[in-house]
C-alpha cells in the first residue's frame, strides 16, 4: 500500500486490481469451495443459531480442542480441562435431546473406558471421534460414518449406535495400526491446518470460513467457540443448578489452559486470572448472570483483539453508556465494567443488553422446536421449471401496521399465488412469470418459559386463530381473508373471529378448538421460533428467498419481488442479461461486468498503468458509494438516538 502506484510494473497493477475485483464464488475451484453432502454450514448470517448449527459449531470447538491439545502426552492439568468440558456438554449443551444424548454416549461404559485411559493427544483424537461417530449413528442412523471415502478402513453405522443396555458393538481396541492411522490422517485433514492456528498465512479468507470441508482457522473457531458460549449461556434455566455453576465455571477454567488456539490462549490467560472476573465467574447462579459474564468476555477479546471493530463503542452499539475502556482488561482493570454496576448505575442499559444478546443467539422456545412454519401443503400450484418466489411475511396479530400493510395487500393484489413482470426492451424485453409461495409467520418473545405478545393475551388468541386458519384453509390462500377481517379492528382482538370465519366460509369452533388446544400452542411456538430464527423483530416485515429482508411494505415492493423473481431460479441462457437489469436496480457492478473487467485487466497488453488507475479509482468508487448506500439503509432502520418515534411502516 505504501508502494506508488506509478512504480508497480503495469501487470502487478493489473494483478492488484484483478485480486480486488474478483468473485471469491468465480475465484475458487472445487477443492475449495466445494461442500460435502449433508454437512451443516455455519451460518454467516447474524442469526440466532439453528440446532444443526449449535451442532456444528461445538464439533468444530470439540475437535480442534483435542486436535491441538497443548502437550503430546496429557498431564493432569489437561486431563482435567478435558473433563470440564466434557460435563459441561452434559450439563449445559443448549439442545435438551443432545444434551441427554451426549451424556448417555460420553457415559456409555465402553466411550468412557476409552476417555479414562487416554494419555495422549491421539488417543483423545480417537475418543472423541467415536464420540462423534456414536452420536451420529444413534440419532441419525441413514448418515454414513467417517471417514467415509476410505479403502484402509470400513465402519458400520449399527457398530456404533447406542443398544438398549447402552453399549456399542465397536471396540476401539480391534482397530489394526493401519486403520488407526488412516482415521487419524482423516481427522487431521479435517479439522487442523497445516501450520497450525497461530501460523498467520493459515488465515482462510472470509469467503472460506463457513464452508463445510476446510479445517477451521483463528476466526473460524473464534465463531463456533462463541457460538458454543452465547448459546450454551442463553438457554440456561433461570436459576442455575449446582452443576450447571460448576460446569459453566469449569469450561473457562478449561479455556485458560487448552484453548486450541495459541495467541487466543494467551490472551485470556491475562485476562481470566483478573480478580474481578474471577469473582463475577464465581458468584454466578442464574441465566442472566450467565449471558453477562459471556457478553463482558466477548466485549473484552473483542476490544483488544478487534480495536477498529467497532467504531464507538462496544455491542450492542446502542448501549451508549458503554465504551472501550471498560473493556481494557488487564490494562486498565480498574476501570473496568463491574457485571454488579449492571443493577445499578447502568441499571437503564441492562435490559438492552439482554435483550439484544438473546435476539442475536436465542430461538424462542429453544433448539428442540421445529421450524417447519408453514401450511401443511403448498397453498399454490407449482409448475416444474419455473420460476418460484418465497415471500414469508412476519406479523403479530395486532400490530396496526400489520393490518395497515394486509388491508393494501389485499385491495391492491399484491401477493397472489402467481407474478409476472414487464421488462423494458433495454432490459431484454418480454415478461418474467413465476409461482409466489407466501406464508404468514407471527412474532413473539418467551419470559420463564412461557410464549408472550408484545400486545398482551389477547393477541395471543388472534395469533393462534390465524395460524389455526392457516393449517386448515390454505388452499389458494383463502385464510388471508379470515386475517385481513380480523385486521379490521385489531382492537376488538379476538371478538372478530365469529363474524370473520362466517364471512369467508370457514367453520369458527374448528378454529376455536385448535386455538385452545395443544394444536394451536404448537402452532404458536413454531411459528414464533421460525420468526426469532429469522432475526425478526419488527413487524411488518418481509423475507424474500429466505434472504432479502425488507422492513414495512415498501411503495416500490412490486419491484422489488421482480427483482427477486428474475434473480432466482435464472435459466442458464438469461443469466447474463437478467444480472444486467439487476444492476440497473440495484446500482452497483453485475458479476458479468466485473469478469469483463477483470479479464481486460489481467492482460498486460491491453492494460496501460494509467487506465489502471483510473479504473482502479472507478472499482473503488463504486466499493465506496455500495458501502456508503448501505450504512445509510442500517442507520435508518435504527431508533433516533434521541429517542424519536419509528416510521410508521414499522411496529
């Protein structure tokens, strides 16, 4: 960077501008960006966590772990770090049934004879890839064992599921030399990097770091380790059991000592002996203790790991009462923010952090819940080859936005179970048909145990008329006139279930029945779940191809649903000219354009230094204005810092 430009031969700046130009999608062959069958990514999104991504982020923290355990030959220090861990996925693992599921394995006599013996990092290598085989086994039998692809050695799924008496079949003592070294090369190749996790030319690319078949490297595993605590910390119970203090205690004792990560374990081995943390880590007993603990860590690494992070502050960014220095520790320890200060002169920013920490890694109604929020049937016909649009609308049952958004949605046809859309002849001419599949979900929170409405009980009932609704009157979206009724007066919430239900046809004490019973609750929970998986917390809002979200219903939606029509399902023959007319949308650089100008400045012969420049100059004006569109978009879509009502689109 600090090189002039002017001295850089002109194929190096073709080079340069090549590299920043190129689509890491384009840029990478199959070896690394290719995924393998039925393995689960870590989701990039800022998303509360799915199970299977809980799953995979305590695989990768589990198995990178034992991969770079510190000494070759264990001592009681990493024996004990080991069996912290260990009970804290028995005790603390956020799934219920993984929960019970890894303790029965990790207890079976035969996984536990294997862990007591170890005395070496292999041979805990080995215990915890049976570990991993048994579990998958048990509760996914149809999953192949790993490795799977491999003549030096042949597993049987049935070897290694749990029996009823809780043995297994396999012996891990039956292995030849030959077979314990192909799945030891295999376990290697999978979860560690050649130069090891502090070796800086290691670092994947951001592009790499949730794909499914490469090692993880530093920011990897700092994800799933993070993923692994919030989650582990924000479905604790409320009051903590003995155990569960123990347990969550324990676990950072065992990062202080064998985090997989050199630098990192470093790090907070100057930050873990501090005397006001560990007095915070030790007085913990309840959930909320738990998450700020964790929250206070994660700001703490954050800030000195990341000090250009966050701009003003720490997360969550509206917690403007926070700042850096408070997070400075051991530099500046006594400054530091007390977790008790939280109940006290911070007392205001309590709630929002909370509040924020659940949104970002808890579901409501926990792990174990279903996120299948949809009609038991495709509520429209699908034609095989077509183009599909998924249009999934987030509501409560009386937020008068919501109504407002259905009332326009109904008058003026916006949502139907088909779409076509005009292009000009500048944008390739004809029309764009395509099925919509669009499904309501509603929006909730849980409080001890127990699903609440932003709008009180009532709305609760509307909820689950609505979705009862939904599961019996789907075909052609014929309950969305039950909720557009329903919306009329939201105030009246539920009154108007008789007089709407008789309106449009539809049997009220089969919605009432399903209301009041199991059926509707379990409607209510998945679709609460479903809602808080997607990140959803204001209503109205839209997902498009489970994607593109866009808050309130917005003057231009229609056209917004084109672009998303065109963009999706593209056949091959178009794909060129429809990512064109996207780029008139959207106003940035198609991928087309940026492989022409990436193919024109990659050749020297036709790349003088100065037109480099200039377009080099362009690419990063048009980096910049994207960027600058998009902080401008987020910045609206938060509250006035002073405190100003929101705009009415939204609730």
């Amino acid at each position: 960077v600090a090189v002039p430009f002017a001295m850089l031969p002109v194929a190096a700046v073709g080079v340069i501008i090549s590299i920043i130009l190129a689509d890491p999608a384009l840029a990478c062959n199959d070896t690394i960006c290719g995924t393998i069958p039925g393995e689960v990514k870590l989701d990039k999104r800022d998303f509360p966590p799915s199970e299977n991504v809980v799953g995979r982020a305590s695989w990768t923290f589990l198995h990178a772990t034992a991969a770079y355990l510190p000494v070759a030959q264990l001592q009681a220090k990493e024996k004990i770090a080991l069996g912290y861990i260990v009970n804290a996925f028995s005790y603390m693992y956020p799934s219920a049934k993984g929960q019970e599921l890894w303790r029965k394995v990790v207890n079976s006599h035969d996984v536990l004879n294997v862990f007591n013996s170890a005395q070496t990092r292999n041979e805990v290598v080995m215990w915890l890839w049976l570990v991993h085989n048994c579990i998958t086994a048990t509760a996914t039998p149809s999953k192949p064992m790993f490795p799977e692809h491999d003549d030096a050695v042949t597993l049987k799924t049935e070897d290694f599921a749990l029996g009823p008496d809780g043995r297994i079949k396999f012996q891990i003592g039956s292995l030849s030399s030959d077979e314990r070294e192909a799945i030891m090369n295999a376990v290697k190749h999978r979860w560690m990097l050649a130069g090891g996790l502090d070796d800086l030319t290691e670092l994947n690319s951001k592009a790499k770091l949730y794909n499914t078949n490469l090692p993880p490297d530093r920011a990897g595993l700092g994800r799933a380790t993070w993923t692994m605590l919030h989650t582990m910390s924000v479905y604790l119970p409320t009051v903590m059991s003995p155990d569960q203090m123990h347990c969550f205690q324990g676990l950072f004792a065992a990062l202080d000592a064998i985090y997989a990560c050199p630098v990192c374990r470093h790090h907070f081995q100057t930050v873990f002996p501090d005397p006001e943390v560990q007095k915070e880590l030790h007085a913990i007993n309840t959930r909320e203790g738990a998450i700020l603990f964790v929250w206070k860590i994660h700001n703490i690494v954050t800030v000195d790991q990341h000090p250009h992070k966050y701009a003003k502050g720490v997360f969550p960014s509206q917690a403007t009462e926070m700042h850096k220095a408070m997070f400075q520790v051991p530099q500046h320890s006594a400054n530091q923010l007390k977790l008790s200060d939280l109940f006290g002169k911070y007392n205001a920013t309590l709630g929002l952090v909370i509040w924020q920490v659940e949104m970002r890694w808890k579901i409501v109604g926990g792990l174990d819940v279903s996120l299948n929020d949809f009609a038991p049937a495709p509520p429209c016909k699908y034609t095989e080859g077509t183009r599909l649009l998924r249009v999934d609308m987030f509501v409560m049952a009386m937020c008068p936005f919501c109504a407002k958004a259905m009332r326009k949605i109904e008058k003026e046809k916006l949502l139907g179970c088909s779409m076509t859309c005009d292009r000009t002849p500048e944008q390739g001419g004809g029309t764009v048909t395509g099925t919509v599949e669009f499904t309501i979900h509603y929006v909730g929170m849980e409080r001890n145990n127990s699903l609440v409405a932003l709008h009180g009980p009532n709305e609760l009932i509307g909820d689950k008329l609505e979705l009862c609704a939904r599961q019996y009157y789907y075909e052609d979206l014929h309950y969305l006139k039950f909720v557009s009724c329903m919306d009329g007066n939201v105030t009246a919430m539920p009154t108007l279930g008789p007089e709407c239900a008789k309106k449009h046809g539809m049997d009220f004490d089969k919605l009432k029945t399903c209301a009041m019973s199991d059926e509707g609750t379990k409607l209510l929970t998945t679709s609460f779940a479903f809602s808080s998986s997607r990140g959803v917390d204001m209503t109205p809002t839209f997902m498009l191809n489970d994607h593109k979200k866009v808050l309130g219903l917005k003057k231009n939606f229609t056209a917004i649903m084109c672009q998303e029509l065109i963009l999706h399902n593209m056949p091959k023959d178009r794909n060129e000219q429809d990512r064109e007319w996207l780029t008139e949308m959207t106003g940035g650089p198609s991928k087309s354009e940026m492989g022409r100008f990436t193919q024109y400045l990659t050749t020297p012969m036709v790349c003088g230094a100065a037109g480099c420049f200039i377009l080099l100059g362009l690419v990063a004006f048009w980096k910049w204005r994207t960027k600058a569109q998009k902080r401008e978009e987020m910045q609206s879509l938060l509250p006035s810092r002073h405190g100003h009502a929101r705009p009415a689109n939204r609730n």
